[in-house]
C-alpha cells in the first residue's frame, strides 16, 4: 500500500499535503467505523477536525522502523569494536534481516533486552575495579565540539564558511531529502542526488548555529543531534545504492527482483579517517566507509521452521499476515 501511495504521489496524482485520501466513509456505516475504528474516529476528529465517518482523510506512508543500527553479537548484544557497550532494540542491527513483520519488535526488546542487560552488568563486575580510563584530552576536545553551536559566527577553519545555519531549517531539508530520495522505492540517480545534497548538509552543518544559553535549548540539542542524523542518512543512502536488488523494506526500481548473491550478505557502515590524524569517531570530520559482510548460513533447525505453507497458515490463522 505505501508503495502504491508513493506511486501515486510521484506521478502528481497526490493530495494537497503530499498524500491520498483514504475514505472509510462510503465502506461501512457510521456506527460501524465508530466500533471498529474508535481511536482513529476519535483522533482525527479531535486533531484535524475531520469525521472520517462522513468525509475522506488525507494519508501518508511514514517510516516505521530503521532496519539497521549498530553491529552486535547475538548472544550478548555487546557492540562489535566498543567494549562495554551494549545495544537491544531499535537501535541495534541484524535482528530482522530485510523486514521488521508487524509486532516483531516488541519480543525483540524483551530477549534482547534482558541480554544486554545481564552481559552488561557482566562486563561491569568482570572489570573488579580495572576500570578504562577515560582520557582528559578527548573529554575537552567533546565538550568544546559540543559547545560550537554557540559560537558558529567565529567558525572560520572551513573552506566553505558562510553565516550562522539554522538547525531546524538543516532538519527539514535533511528531512525532505530522504524522504524524496531514498524513500520507498529507490532510483540510482535519486540517492546519487541524495548523497550530494547529504554532502552539502554536512558541510552546512559545521555551522549551525543557536542562541540562548545551555539550559533546556531544543535548538542546541538537535544541532547536536543533525551529526549523527547526518552520518546515519548517509549510511542510509550508501548502503541502499550499493544493494542492486529489492527485498524486504528495501525496494529499487532499477532493480526490482530479489537477487540470491545478495541473500547472505549485509553491508556494514564505519566511519573513518582519512587522514589518519584525527581519531575515527569524529562525526564531523569523518568518511563513511562501507564493507560486505557475509552471514552465516540459518541453521537447518531453524530453517525447517519455515515451511511456507505451513507459516501463512498459521500467520493467516492468527491474523497476523501482513
Ligand atoms: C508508528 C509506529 C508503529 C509501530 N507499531 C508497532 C507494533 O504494533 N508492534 C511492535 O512490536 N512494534 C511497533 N513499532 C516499533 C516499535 O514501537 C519500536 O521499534 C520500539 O518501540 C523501539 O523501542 P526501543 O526501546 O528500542 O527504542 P525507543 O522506544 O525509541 O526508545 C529509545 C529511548 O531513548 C531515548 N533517547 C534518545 N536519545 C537519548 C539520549 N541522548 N539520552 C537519553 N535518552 C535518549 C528516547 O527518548 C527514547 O525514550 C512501531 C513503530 C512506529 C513508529
């Protein structure tokens, strides 16, 4: 369906805010829309002043869930390179593979969530008092990057410098961005343009600038916030331009079948430094570098799980197929 709407909306076909109208009311009487929709009744009433029991509603495809995060084990959720850090949940990678299915997440968080927490608190008292030492240097050079943001004016090292930005109007052309270029289907011009436009941004980004003080100040936090949206864009857009197949939530039109050489590999993201100077976690400064990784095959246990007719079945059954 979100393809479809995307399909729409690409060929001009859309609402007036970029969506379709969606119209329950010419499907099912009032008081059944009512009874079987109470909350989107009540929602779109109470928000936008519409009676979906009456009129049509203006819809949208949204992102649902990011299908990659930081590279964990399986069994301990212990982050691959950063001892001592552990990740379950949203943000983490691996867990489900092409697609998160309707509901997944949910006891995705409960076992990997318990994981993390018991190896965490593992590694901790594993440590017996030999705690890393966190270098003062690094501390400073942190907080003085973090504090830029109220001093973007005198920002002059960059070749490109030019005034102060404004974080939020960053935000909503980072936003436009990828919602137009590496949406649901995706083209290889358009993420070309995408990672030119991600480029420029971050360039941009160097000089965000905000007022105010350090207090309660939404406009400093999400200009903190812009380098890592920035740098996960760009995995984003690196990685779906190298994957020349679709699957899952992944959909390319130049590229519109499943394709097997694909089926055991994932591509991971890190930044570097090109320069060798700098450490490699500046997320300023840095490079993405994008690396294949092949995964084990599933073991045959598991594999025998799915039979296919079997598991729509059972999904049918449950409700649950999507
Ligand atoms: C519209 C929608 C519908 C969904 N429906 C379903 C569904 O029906 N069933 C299902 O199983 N899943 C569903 N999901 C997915 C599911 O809700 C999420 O995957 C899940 O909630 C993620 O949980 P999490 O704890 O990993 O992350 P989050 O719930 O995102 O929690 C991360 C927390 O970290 C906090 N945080 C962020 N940065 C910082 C920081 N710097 N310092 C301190 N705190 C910070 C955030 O405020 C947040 O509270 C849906 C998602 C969406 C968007």
């Amino acid at each position: 369906m979100a393809r479809a709407i995307n399909a729409e909306v690409k060929e001009g076909r859309g609402s007036p805010h970029g969506g379709v109208f969606l119209d329950v009311s010419t499907r099912m009487p009032a008081e059944v829309i009512k009874r079987r929709l109470p909350s989107m009744y009540h929602q779109f009433k109470e928000l936008a002043d519409v009676d979906i029991t009456a009129e049509a509603m203006e819809v949208g495809p949204t992102c649902h869930y990011v299908m990659g995060g930081i590279a964990v084990e399986s069994d301990t959720a212990a982050a691959r390179g950063v001892p001592g850090l552990y990740a379950a949940g949203e943000v983490a990678g691996g867990m489900h593979g092409s697609n998160r299915l309707g509901g997944n997440s949910l006891s995705d968080l409960l076992v990997f969530g318990r994981r993390a927490g018991w190896h965490a608190a593992e590694y901790a008292a594993g440590l017996a008092g030999a705690r890393p030492v966190v270098d003062d240097s690094l501390i400073d050079s942190a907080a003085a990057e973090a504090l830029r943001p109220f001093s973007a004016e005198a920002e002059i090292e960059e070749p490109a410098g030019g005034p102060p930005e404004n974080p939020y109007t960053l935000h909503q052309e980072l936003q436009q961005t990828m919602n137009d270029l590496v949406g649901i289907i995706r083209r290889e011009t358009e993420m070309k343009q995408a990672l030119e436009k991600l480029a420029e941004l971050r360039v941009r980004a160097r000089r965000a600038g905000v007022e105010g003080h350090r207090q309660f100040n939404p406009g400093w936090h999400l200009a903190l916030d812009l380098r890592n949206m920035l740098l996960v864009s760009e995995c984003v857009a690196r990685a779906a331009l190298e994957r020349t197949e679709s699957r899952g939530g992944h959909t390319r039109e130049d590229h519109p079948s499943m394709d097997r050489k694909w089926r055991p590999v994932n591509l991971l993201c890190a930044l570097t430094d090109p320069t060798g100077g700098l450490a490699a976690t500046d997320p300023v400064r840095g490079q993405i570098t994008l690396t294949r990784e092949t995964t084990e095959p599933v073991r045959a246990d598991l594999l025998a799980l799915f039979d296919k007719e079997e598991l729509v079945k059972y999904l049918a059954e449950e409700e649950l197929y999507e």
